[in-house]
C-alpha cells in the first residue's frame, strides 16, 4: 500500500474563509455583463488571490534551495491561471535574488468522472510524466482540493516515476466531511463547503473567464446545467 | 489607414536588442543568453492590443480560446487576461470557454512534419464555435479544425519568424514578425529550458552548448 506522505501544518499556513462569509455584493467589482445573474457574490476577489500567491511563491522559493532541478507541473485546466500567476511570481524572486532555482514546466489534466456510487480520476498526458526521474523534484500545481481523491490518484501516478520530491501546492481546499484527510504542502486559502467558480475554476467548462473566486448562484446552476 | 493585425510589429533583421544588464534575469541564465530582445512590458503590451482587435472581429459568438502547449501557454494566460478586462469594463461581452492541446510531430526519416494533437476535450463540441488558436504550427491543426465545423476559426501567434522556410500561411492576429534566430523565453524552449525566462532573448552559444539534448 502506498503511504501518503502528511505534514504537519503550522499555524497561518492558509487564509481561511469562514463558512458564514457571504463574500461581497458583485456592484463593488468588475465582473463581465454576461455573468451578472450567475453569480451570488465575491468571495475572493482576485487581487487578494494575487497577494496571496506572492507569498505562496516566496514560501516556495525558500524551500526550493536545494532541490534543483525543479519541474512545476500545471494540473489542467482549472488550475492554469494560478499555475500561470505562481510562476510569475516564483520567477520574479529568480531574477531579482542572488540565488535561482532553474524550472522547467509541464502540464496534465485529471478527469473526474462522476458514477452512481464512484468517482472515477483519469489522467490524460500520463507519457509526458517519464521524464520525472529521480533526479527531479516535481511541485504540482492544483487549484482546488476537495475529497483529496483526485490529488491521491496524481500522487500514486507521480510516485511510479521516483522524483525526488512530490509536493502539492493547492490554491484551494475545502472544509467538506467528504475529504479524505489529504492536506497539500502549501495552500492559498482554506474555503467552505460551497459552489466556486472564477480563476480558472468552472462549472461545466464557464465561468473560467471570470477573474475573481465568486459563489454560484441558483440561476446560474440551472442557466449552465448539462 | 491602420494596418491590420496581420503585419505584426516588425523587428529588423538588424536589431540587436539589449545588453542583459538592463534587465532583471535569472542568475542561472545569466551565460546562457545573448541580448534581450523583446522585453516582457512590450510583449504584454502589445498583447493588450491584439486582445482589443481580437474583440473586434470576433462577432459576439461564444469564443472557445485553444492554448497549444507548452510554448503558447504564457501568451494565452496573458492574452486571455486581457480580453477578460475588456469583457468586464465595456457594455458588451463575449462568453470564452478555454481548451488546451498538445502537437507532437513524430520524427521519421524524412521528418514529414506529420503532426498529432493531444488533449484537449471532445473536439466535436467546437461545432458552431468561434476559435482563436494560440501557438507555433498551424497547418495541420487548422485542417483537424475545419473537421468540425466551427462557425469560425481564427490564429493568433505571438511571433511570426521571417524565413525562407516558411510555407506562406499567416495567422490572423500577430504579435511580431522578427527574423530568423532562434529565439528563447516567455514559455518558448531550448529543449524545456528558458521557459522560467520572461523576456524573450537570443539564446548564446555557450547556452545552446550547455543545453543540448
């Protein structure tokens, strides 16, 4: 059986977000016209995701050191902005320090597929992962972690390759009984059990194009069903 | 009369670029690189610009944006961000979903250019859709394209290189027409390495030697 590596939190190791937050009325923001009645509020506006991904990286880049070669891994597509965000930022700190961390990129998706009583991961761009060999230390790049079971399916295929290092950096993770324990080395924020969207984050493929992290609405749920 | 984003901003088979030194590098690309030779600020500059002429022509039809990784995947987050700020600073907006694919060209003997595309969801739902496509090989995508029948397919490329190899297709939207060096950085690769490079510069010899396959 494979162990699944924990660590141990420390305190202030993620924003938390209450679980009576109502977030804020979406007139105080830009949101596009086309989805004014899909949303309920702003629940993460997304300059706080940008400040909180600027520390997400420093924190990286400190335990980063010594552990070149780096491959970030982007887990598509709902974490593409923020695996696109961090970067940046990680290569921020690259260029202006005296030390830098050489990193090379790649990129996977995970399905989930939803049956009666299962939820099946599957994983397109498995080929690409025979080039994490022992010598490389992989940080996977998600954007939310809910019931842990799709992280767990990544990790097992991960730990077939050896790298070196398998870490996991979550933008999200949700306060939810369905969880399965798993908890990422670095998380942005720690959210309520709730329906998000924006960010990369979608519901049934919209709202990608939506900056900030909102709360779904009813009539969005419905407007945007299968 | 404007010109039309076909042209691109030219860069001269004469330009040289910018001392290194000018610029905020990663210490360990430091030897590895010749000139800066389009900084990060005007490539995101001019990337807003082709956000707002892309917004132009594409009609009000819902927009599938297909990043084609690995190279396209940072002109795509930032073009993508720029077309999200017009969509929500103007009255009207236009619905994008995103997809991402992947070509390989096999290598053959004859190095036929044959090329498969990886990823991406069921095709089939780009019927009746527009598609801008972001990336370096076009023709074989673009034919995959035309089997499903989308209402429109539009190309925007960041970098159009002038060269005799060329076979005379020209994306709809370009970026910069620059000559015929091999050009690193901003997510374009010198076997997977400079993609953690934000300007895109010429790559020196020392580098191509210490990065060879």
């Amino acid at each position: 059986m494979m162990m699944m590596r924990r660590r141990r939190m420390m305190a202030a190791d993620f924003l938390q977000i209450p679980d009576d937050e109502k977030g804020y009325d979406l007139n105080l923001f830009c949101v596009p016209k086309h989805y004014e009645e899909d949303l309920e509020s702003v629940i993460i506006p997304h300059g706080l995701i940008m400040d909180r991904t600027e520390c997400l990286a420093r924190n990286i880049v400190e335990d980063m050191g010594g552990l070149s070669p780096v491959v970030a891994l982007c887990v598509l597509k709902g974490a593409y902005k923020f695996f696109a965000d961090l970067l940046d930022y990680i290569k921020a700190l690259n260029q202006n320090s005296d030390q830098s961390v050489p990193l090379t990129v790649d990129f996977i998706t995970l399905k989930s597929y939803r049956n009666e009583s299962t939820t099946d991961v599957k994983v397109v761009g498995e080929e690409e992962l025979s080039a994490l060999t022992g010598k490389v230390s992989t940080f996977s790049i998600a954007d939310i972690v809910e019931t842990g079971r799709t992280m767990e399916t990544l990790l097992s295929l991960l730990n077939k390759y050896n790298p070196k290092v398998v870490k996991v950096v979550s933008l999200l993770v949700k306060r939810t009984p369905r969880s399965c324990g798993y908890r990422p080395d670095y998380i942005g924020f720690e959210v309520p059990d709730k329906f998000l969207v924006g960010y990369a984050l979608d519901y049934n493929e919209h709202f990608r194009d939506l900056n900030h992290i909102c709360i779904l609405s009813e009539s969005g749920k419905e407007k945007y069903r299968k | 009369s404007t010109c039309s984003c076909g042209c691109g901003f030219q860069i001269s088979d004469e330009e040289q670029g910018y001392d290194l030194d000018l610029f905020c590098i990663p210490k360990h690309y430091v030897n590895d690189l010749e000139r800066v030779y389009i900084p990060h600020g005007l490539i995101l500059d001019r990337t807003e610009r082709l956000a707002r002429e892309i917004m132009r022509d594409m009609g009000g039809h819902h927009i599938v944006a297909l990043c084609v990784l690995k190279g396209g995947y940072k002109f795509f987050a930032d073009l993508l961000d720029y077309i999200k700020a017009l969509n929500r600073n103007s009255d009207r907006s236009i619905p994008m979903t995103v997809d991402f694919i992947r070509l390989k060209s096999y290598c053959n003997d004859q190095s036929t250019g044959e090329i498969k595309v990886i990823g991406g969801d069921d095709l089939s739902t780009l019927t009746g859709k527009d598609i801008i496509d972001t990336g370096k090989t076009m023709k074989t995508l673009l034919q995959l394209l035309r089997q499903y029948n989308p209402k429109m397919v539009k190309v925007a490329s960041l970098l159009v290189k002038r060269t005799p190899r060329s076979v005379g297709y020209r994306p709809d939207f370009v970026g910069f027409e620059v000559p015929d060096k091999f050009v690193v950085g901003y997510a374009l690769d010198y076997n997977e390495y400079f993609r953690d490079l934000n300007h895109i510069c010429v790559i020196s010899e020392a580098g191509k030697e210490k990065y060879k396959a």
